[in-house]
C-alpha cells in the first residue's frame, strides 16, 4: 500500500481537518496515512504549536490500523533537545519527523526574515541550525521538508538551488546518511514550475553521499491535499536511486507502488 507520511489534523494547531476527513480523503486514493501533529516548543508564541499528546492517543488510538498510523512532526531547536527526547521516548509513536520551523527564536515565516537578511545569509542561517539539531536530534526518524524556507521567503527567486548553497546542504546530507535517517521529499511544492529540477540535485546527492531512503509526505492540512503529487515524489525517488519506506513502530518499511 501507498502512504502518505505527512498529515495534520485538529491536534495541529494551523489545521481544521478531522481525523474522519482524513480517512475519508485516503480511502478514496486507496493511501495509507501517518497523522504527524505539531509539536514546537520553541515556537515564539509559547504553547501555539503544542497539544495534549495523552489526548492525541486516547482519541485516536482506537482509529490505528495498518492504514492509519500516528507520529509527530516535532520542531527542532538546540534549547529542547533533551525534552523533546524525553516525549518521544515515553509514546508510542510510529513515526517522528524533524523539522525547522524556527531560527534564533524567530519564525521562518515572518516576513521580518527577509528584512534582516539577504537570501543568500538567510538560507546559510537556516541549513546552520538544521545541521546543529540534526546532530543533537539522533532520535528523529527522518529529516521534514529540507526546502520548508522556499514557501515563505519574500524574495524574487525563494527556490532552493543545491549549487548556490552546496556546502552547506553537503554537511545536512552527510550527517543524516551518516546517521542512517531518512529525508523528506515533501510534495508540498511539487507541483511549482521548476520546484522538481531543482530539488533533483539535493536528493541525487544524498544518495552521492550514502543516504538510502526518503519519506513522502504531502504536508496534508485539508482533506483535499492528501496524496497530493506524491507520484512526483516518487519519480524523484527513483531518478535519485533511493529506497521510499514509511514507519511502522518506528521502523521502516520499503513502499511500493
């Protein structure tokens, strides 16, 4: 079976999708889906992008199946580290994602950004804290949406060039293949002119560098976006020779087409 990794629904605080909605929209692709709410705690806005995870079980749990599995999408910062192991290491998710959302305790979508910093500085800064909680984050299963800046730079160009920032996403790449994580290839933006290109290299690259598998996901908050390009996503696997798997238990599993 197909899944889509990359789901949120009302436990996310940015999402109004019903756990139903999204069985619904998934039984109608014929996917599987891992639900990964939010869970920031170093959001500016304190207690924004958090939820009662005994909760998320509780109400959920009676929905798991082979088709519906739970996760977390857990933002990563270097002032959290420890706590954020402590949650993942006391529920029973299947699936943790790994993402930067934040930077110097400013959010990535702040239009402040790219008032302070020219693209070139901005996106330097952020592959500078990927790669610093990447080190610290070895309990991630795998590393969400590498290209997450591109939606919300207010530049003439947002899109993420390998070339341009090379060294900087070698050191990214590197450390995840190093550590046996997966990355993201998030269909989000797969549907964009030119989005599919110029990510191509990063991915080819990973795998340049020893990195086997990717997680897709379509970053899914409306019933609508679920599934969305994950064929996309596939295709770039497969161009890049890597394996797609999804989680189970925190273990990963080959997906198939």
């Amino acid at each position: 079976m197909l899944f889509d990794t990359h789901t949120h629904t009302t436990f996310s605080s940015d999402s109004l999708m019903t756990i139903a909605e999204a069985q619904q929209a998934a039984g109608r692709h014929n996917l599987g889906i891992i639900i990964t709410e939010h869970l920031d705690l170093a959001y500016p806005e304190p207690e924004l992008f958090t939820f009662n995870i005994e909760h998320y079980f509780t109400a959920y749990g009676p929905h798991r199946s082979d088709k519906l599995l739970l996760g977390l999408e857990l933002g990563m910062s270097d002032d959290c580290v420890e706590t954020n192991r402590q949650i993942v290491a006391a529920y029973p998710f299947d699936f943790v994602i790994g993402s930067i959302h934040v930077i110097e305790n400013m959010d990535i979508c702040s239009e402040l950004f790219c008032e302070t910093w020219t693209k070139k500085e901005l996106y330097q800064q952020y592959f500078k804290a990927m790669l610093t909680c990447l080190k610290q984050y070895d309990f991630i299963d795998s590393l969400g949406h590498i290209d997450f800046i591109c939606r919300y730079a207010q530049f003439d160009d947002p899109e993420l060039y390998y070339f341009d920032f090379q060294t900087e996403i070698d050191l990214v790449l590197s450390q995840l293949a190093e550590a046996g994580q997966a990355i993201e290839i998030n269909t989000r933006r797969l549907g964009l002119s030119g989005t599919k290109e110029a990510l191509l290299p990063i991915y080819d690259r990973f795998r340049e560098l020893g990195g086997k598998y990717v997680t897709i996901g379509s970053d899914a908050h409306k019933p609508q976006n679920i599934g969305r390009d994950l064929s996309i996503g596939f295709e770039i696997a497969e161009t890049c020779g890597l394996t797609p798997v999804y989680y189970q238990k925190r273990k990963p599993i080959k997906l198939t087409r």
